[in-house]
C-alpha cells in the first residue's frame, strides 16, 4: 500500500478530528449512524470479541461495549484515538494503526464493525482480506459504506480532474461484488435515508432503487 495514501489520511483525519468529535455523539445516538448498533445486536449475540475498524473517537466502540460487547477500536488518526482513549473501560481499549494492515492475529475476533472507513483505504480489495483475516469462521462483519446521495463522496471527485485523492467512494453493489468475490455471504442489509425519505417511499421500490436514494448502506456480511 503506498505510504503517501496513509501519511495524507491520517493528516487529514487528524485535522478533522476535534470536529469530529462535537458531532459523533448526535450521530450515533438521533443521526445518520442511530440504526447501526440496533443492526449489529440483530446478528452477533453479546459478550463476543469485536474490532471497530476506523473507530474514529470511539463513540460508535463505545455503545457496542455497553451494549455487552469486548471491544477493540482501531484508527489511523493518533487525533482520533487520543480522543477515543478517554472512553477506555472495562471491555473497551483503542489502538492506533492501519485498518488495512492491522497488528491482530489470525482469527482475532468473533465480529468486526467498519463504517465509512473502508472508502479511506488505498486498496479496498486487499483490506476486505485482512479482515478475513482477522475474522473467525462464521463471525459477522457490519460494513457501511456512503451511498450516492452522501456529501461526503465529494471526497473522490478530484479524481475525475486527474487527481490523486486518498477517497474510494464506491456503489454498494461494488462493495457487494468484491465481497462475493472474496467469499463472503451477504446475511442481511439496510439503507440509511436522508430526511424527508421514509421506509413508506422505499417499501415498494427494488433494491438497486433503495440504494440509489441512500445516504448510506450497511451490509451484514459472514466469513464462510
């Protein structure tokens, strides 16, 4: 992977650190991120060992260990993990380091959350296997990715100009073709809608509608 990617994302998630983190409270608790550990209950039973990969300030880390999981957050930003170090607790510790070349071992851990972070990644390709790698059989990965609807996915579009931007925004349908590919099996899946887009507008609509209306996507993906 090559070492300017990483150098520029951590500058960059540093720099967006201390904003960040006014803000991931109200996210994961009313906003765009409020329906992602209600998912992630839904499918790994409590008490099981899990890797939150792109932590961030460790809020999201945070709700899964008082929801009854031993969880371990990683991020590149030392920003981030400085401000997630001071949720430590019991069952919750924060490394620093790359999600795409962690130092965990085989078979680490029974589930993984990564949301937003695998855009951020040089090689998506590679890091979906290193968390393989990490994963036991039969353990789950909660992955979410922007959907086109996101701000955020402003982020890659210097590449269009022929820039070297450190964003891989990608169709969830991409996301779910490199995991077929890899061997994962897809065992659920929900969108996050922007206000004024309710469950009653999409009910009816096909799924590639559904995602094209998304402001994100989460897959519940299982190691085979």
């Amino acid at each position: 992977m090559d070492t300017s990617w990483k150098q520029k994302a951590e500058q960059a998630w540093d720099e967006k650190a201390k904003d960040w983190h006014k803000r991931s409270k109200d996210m994961w608790e009313s906003g765009s991120r409020k329906s992602i550990i209600p998912l992630f209950t839904k499918f790994v039973p409590k008490g099981l060992t899990v890797c939150d990969l792109g932590c961030g300030d460790g809020y999201g880390s945070y709700l899964l260990s008082i929801n009854g999981y031993d969880v371990i957050g990683i991020d590149l930003s030392h920003e981030m993990v400085d401000l997630a170090k001071k949720r430590e607790r019991d069952g919750l510790r924060f490394v620093q380091g790359d999600i795409g070349k962690t130092p965990f071992k085989d078979d680490s851990f029974d589930a993984l959350l990564a949301i937003n972070s695998i855009e951020w990644t040089e090689s998506p390709n590679e890091v979906l296997q290193e968390w393989r790698r990490l994963l036991k059989t039969e353990g789950y990965l909660v992955v979410g990715i922007l959907g086109p609807t996101a701000h955020p996915r402003t982020n890659s579009f210097g590449r269009l100009l022929g820039e070297k931007v450190i964003c891989n925004t990608m169709m969830p349908w991409e996301l779910e073709r490199l995991a077929t590919l890899q061997g994962w099996k897809k065992v659920g899946e929900a969108g996050v809608y922007k206000r004024g887009v309710t469950e009653a507008l999409v009910s009816h609509l096909p799924l590639e509608l559904k995602q094209a209306l998304t402001f994100m996507w989460l897959f519940v993906l299982q190691k085979l």
